[in-house]
C-alpha cells in the first residue's frame, strides 16, 4: 500500500493488486509516473502480522538506482525523495 497525495482532494492510501507488490514492481511503477505524488510506502506481512513504514529505504533505493543508470529522477517522485533526503545522509 501507498499513500499518493491528491492534492486538493487530500492524501489517500491507495491500494495495489496484490500480485503488484513485489520490491520490483513498486519501484518500476514508481520510476515510471505510475504514482503522481508518492507521500509513504509501507510494507505489510500479514501472514506474520507486522507492518512497517519503508519510504526512507525505498527513497534511497531509487535515487540510487537512477544514479547508476545515469538518469534524472522522475519529478513525480523528486519530492518523495526530497522528503527522506535528511534521514538517509543527503
């Protein structure tokens, strides 16, 4: 799950289908625009019952990936990034 912020519409959690939610797939639909205004990205076990906010981890992670590959980060998720650049050390 994600929050996506609609602007005047408000912040929602919007929900993805379940076979969509694998690390690969989050961050391609994020690098891709898929997302408009990325607020937070939590990951849910329920299987073992816990869940745990990984915006920070996944905000490193795609700034990483698009400096390898030499790209511009996206701006549908520059502000995202932005958000955790004090938290992960930029």
């Amino acid at each position: 799950m994600y929050i996506d912020d609609f602007g005047r519409l408000g912040a929602v959690w919007c929900e993805t289908d379940a076979e969509a939610t694998d690390y690969e797939t989050v961050f391609r639909g994020l690098l891709s625009g898929q997302y408009k205004n990325p607020v937070r990205v939590v990951s849910f076990n329920t299987a073992e019952g816990w869940s745990r906010d990984v915006s920070a981890e996944i905000a490193e992670e795609l700034r990483q990936r698009c400096e390898m590959e030499r790209r511009e980060l996206p701006a549908c998720i520059r502000p995202f990034i932005e958000r955790f650049d004090k938290a992960i050390g930029h």
